[in-house]
C-alpha cells in the first residue's frame, strides 16, 4: 500500500524557491512516483517502503524549511506515470495532513486512513519527538551524530573532528543520539503496521 508525501515550503513568499534542491536531496531514497513540483512551492512523490518514506522525512526535517504532510492509504490503480496525476485516499490523507502540519509547531503530520488511524498518529508522535531533540542539538552535536550516523567509530570521529574521544562522547551524549537511533526505527515499525492495516482493510 502505498505511501503519499505532500511537502509545502515554509514561508516561502520571503524566502528563495528551495523546491528543486529538496527534490535534487532526495534522489537518493527508493520512490515508487519520484518527488515532483505539484504546484508553486509544493511538491509530493509516492513511496512503498516505510523505511524510505521515514529517510526522506528526516531528510526533510533537517533543513527546518517544510510543512511535511504523510498520507497512508490506498492509491487508484493503474498507477500514472507522474505523481501529479495520482489519485486515491493516500492523496487525499496527504493533503490532509500538510494542511494540518502547517498548524503544528513540528511542522509534520501522519494521516492514516482506517483502520490504521491510531498507528499513523504514534508514528507521527514520534516524529515530533525528534523534531523537538533537533530543534534543541548544537551545531557540535550535529557535527558528531553526522559522522556516527555515516558510521565512524568513536576514536575515529574524534581524529576528524580534532577533540578527544571522550569529547565526542559527550557531545553525542548531548544531542541525544542514541535517543534518535532508537527512534527512527520506530517510525518505520509504526508505518510498516499502518501499511499492513490499511491493505488488510481494502481486501475485506
């Protein structure tokens, strides 16, 4: 069952169109539709694995520049060729959800169709979660998550970094990193139930 993201720029009538480098970021995450312009500052893509919809939301996330909008639900077959043409209830639960992230201080919402209602809110819980432990990580903490994330060990992002191991340790610490990694997997554990709802939903 597919999964819809709609993404509205924030702000964007005193701010650059960053449109075509949020897309150009998320080439590199597995889409069923590829992420396109929909309209103005707008874009949205459809995506099967939860586990790329949770990297392309954090990717997002990270540039504090979106209202993120995820829609689960069924999508109208056969599928089109762009995603501006896509049409079902997962289109309809993103819209949904964009509108209301643009209320949300976290500026992300989850909308999932029944009967998965309550696992695309926890889903979306969690992700507020992370995006409030971001809100507050220095640019230090950045600095060594980035390399944890990309997989240094501790001695090592402490050579590139030119501090002491026990340095990054507490810089990690800070940031709440190993928060973050149990998290994000959490996420995807929640979609990938929502998902699971939703199909069994559409074959009764």
């Amino acid at each position: 069952m597919p999964f819809v993201l709609t993404v509205d720029q924030i702000d964007s009538q005193r701010q650059d169109d960053l449109v075509s480098g949020a897309i150009a970021s998320l080439r590199g995450v597995q889409a069923t539709l590829g992420f396109t312009r929909t309209a103005g500052d707008e874009f949205q893509g459809m995506l099967d694995e939860p586990l790329s919809v949770v990297a392309a939301i954090l990717i997002l996330m990270r540039t504090s520049a979106w209202h993120i909008g995820l829609g689960v639900g069924p999508v109208d077959g056969p599928l089109p060729e762009d995603t501006r043409s896509g049409r079902g209830l997962a289109y309809v639960a993103a819209r949904a959800a964009v509108d209301r992230a643009k209320r949300e201080s976290s500026h992300i919402s989850v909308v999932a169709v029944p009967p998965a209602e309550v696992e695309g809110h926890d889903a979306e819980v969690v992700l507020r979660l992370i995006a409030a432990l971001w809100d507050r990580r220095s640019e230090q903490g950045w600095d060594a998550v980035d390399l944890a994330r990309a997989g240094l060990t501790m001695t090592e992002a402490a050579h590139r970094l030119q501090i002491t191991r026990q340095a990054v340790g507490q810089r990690l610490q800070a940031a709440q990193w190993v928060a973050e990694r149990a998290a994000v997997p959490v996420v995807g554990r929640l979609l990938q139930r929502a998902d699971q709802l939703v199909a069994a939903g559409a074959t009764r």
